[in-house]
C-alpha cells in the first residue's frame, strides 16, 4: 500500500510526463432527470471537497451564485454549477467543491463526485468546435474499465465561467497598466499558446497594449507545431528560429500536450534551446513552480494581470 506521501510526488511528478489526474463529478440532467453527463476539473485545482455546509443567501447576488459559506474563517463564494451547465441535479446539490483558480478561491456547488482518473494529455481534445458556449475547453476520452464503457468527460472551462459569474466592475485598462510600448527584434513575433476562450482574448488584449506582434495557439501541439514550422521557414531564408520568434508564452493546462511538455521540448532542443519561455498559468503554488523550474522555464507569472504579464516580458525581452 502506497503511503500519503508517494501518492502526493507520483501526483506531483505527473507534470514531467504530459499526464494529469481529473476529478469526475456530475451535475444533474435533463427535466425528467436524464442524460447526467460527466463533467471534470484538474486535480490541482480542488482544494478540498466537502459535504454541501449552511450557505448564507446575499442580496443582490448575481444569478447562479447561491450565496457564501464561512469554512474555517473563510468567507467563500458558492455558485450553482448545474444551473450555469443549464441542467437539474436529481438528488440535490450534494457536495462543494473548493478550487483554488487564479489568485482567488471559490466553491462550486456539483451533484455527486464519482472518481478521480488519471489521463495522458493526448486522451484531451479541443472542444471549442463543438462547445458553443465555452464553458467547456476539452474532452476527455476515459478508456474503458472496473465495468465502464468508453465514457466521455467534458473538462470544464473555469476561467470562462468565472469572468462570466464575476465579471470586473471596472475593467482593467490595459494600456496603462502595461505602461510603455515594448519593441522585438525586427520581423520576431511572440509565440502564444492558450487553450481558453477568455484567457486568449485576455491575453491578445495584453499583447496589443504592449505593442508586441504575435501568434496565437489553442494547445501546446498546435504551438509546437507552428514553433518548428517557423523554424523551418528561417532555415529556408538562411535564417535561424531566434529571428522570427522572440520569446513563448504558454499556458499550463492544455489538450494534447501541456505547457510543461512543450517547455522541455523547447528547453531540450538544440534547435530551440535558448528560446526564452514564460509560463502563464492560472495553477500557482510551491509544487507547480518548482516543476517551472525544472524544466527550465525562464519566468512562471500568474494569471492574470496585465501588469504582472508586462513586467514579466519586458524583462526577459530585456535579457
């Protein structure tokens, strides 16, 4: 029997390996109670999942938010996540799942949990031709199994749902929170990989403000791709990949191949080793940022601020 502290570094070290664990839960289906489909969050983000406490109404929320709990000392948001999926739970809003997401905590109210699994990146496809809203980034393929069938996982898209839910009161103004126009290396682009609606558009606000030409992938595949198409187009002009692309920013969580994978193939690459690359994630925390380093990541910021963001690139641009 593993001991708590082997299960917590083979979790941990799963981020060297492109694979990831998912939490499974359900929320409820249609007006007769049918058609219950799976939903998913990544591991890292649930903080903890407790049994549904005493939640105190506000005036005035805003619709899907069921109020706040006090959970040791802690006054947290609780938003009704079968009401954002537009379904109904059968049995009741059950459990509470406490996530940690971008500088900030929140609760998510679900149905029931059913399992945690554990995924290779490449089992997680895009979902954004087929997910209308957004909410839902990937879908996961979960192997068949104990008696399960192939099942298929929607991985929801939290930093959607979150700025839908809390929208700034006063937006952020970008040009001046990036402060002055940064300039590249003549015809260098900054290469961006992201696989959230919201966070793209974030993240193309940012960029524009900052004045910094780029490129724009939906997952560390598609980057990696475009990355060694680029490269391949220098090598054609007699040019090498530094004089195109001045630096990548990638996100962590993506289908096919995660930020952490195409760090190290960037990192361990003769043709693109000294590339710098900036991680952009809403995933903080000590374990996450001492895997950053080991793959030799060259700054870790936290999404997202505009500031932050520009701080970051201007000095790496800067080295």
């Amino acid at each position: 029997m593993k001991s708590v502290q082997q299960e917590v570094d083979e979790r941990s070290n799963l981020t060297g390996t492109n694979k990831f664990e998912l939490l499974l839960f359900r929320l409820g289906g249609d007006d007769k109670g049918e058609h219950s489909e799976l939903f998913g969050i990544n591991v890292f983000k649930i903080r903890e999942i407790v049994a549904m406490p005493s939640i105190t109404k506000v005036a005035g929320a805003p619709e899907h938010v069921l109020g706040v709990v006090n959970l040791r000392g802690q006054i947290i948001q609780v938003l009704d996540l079968p009401s954002i999926a537009g379904v109904k739970p059968v049995t009741g809003l059950n459990i509470m799942l406490v996530t940690e997401f971008a500088r900030t905590t929140q609760a998510f109210a679900v149905e029931s949990v059913e399992e945690i699994v554990r995924l290779d990146w490449s089992q997680v496809m895009s979902a954004e031709r087929s997910a209308a809203s957004g909410m839902v980034t990937s879908i996961a393929r979960l192997e068949a199994q104990d008696g399960h069938p192939v099942r298929l996982a929607q991985v929801l898209d939290v930093e959607t749902i979150l700025r839908t839910m809390n929208p700034d009161d006063a937006p952020e103004n970008m040009e001046h929170a990036v402060g002055a126009k940064m300039q590249l290396k003549p015809g260098t682009i900054i290469l961006a990989a992201d696989d959230s609606v919201v966070a793209r558009a974030l993240i193309e606000q940012g960029l524009d403000a900052m004045g910094l030409p780029f490129v724009m992938a939906k997952s560390g595949k598609e980057a990696w791709d475009q990355l060694n198409t680029i490269a391949g187009t220098a090598e054609a002009e007699g040019k090498s990949v530094y004089d195109k692309v001045a630096l990548v920013l990638t996100d962590l969580e993506m289908p096919e191949m995660d930020g952490f994978t195409l760090t190290r193939n960037i990192k361990s690459s003769s043709r693109f080793g000294n590339l710098p690359v900036v991680i952009h994630s809403s995933l903080s925390g000590n374990t996450n940022e001492e895997h950053v380093r080991k793959v030799r990541a060259d700054a870790y910021v936290a999404k997202f601020s505009a500031e932050d963001l520009s701080r970051t690139l201007r000095t790496i641009l800067k080295q």
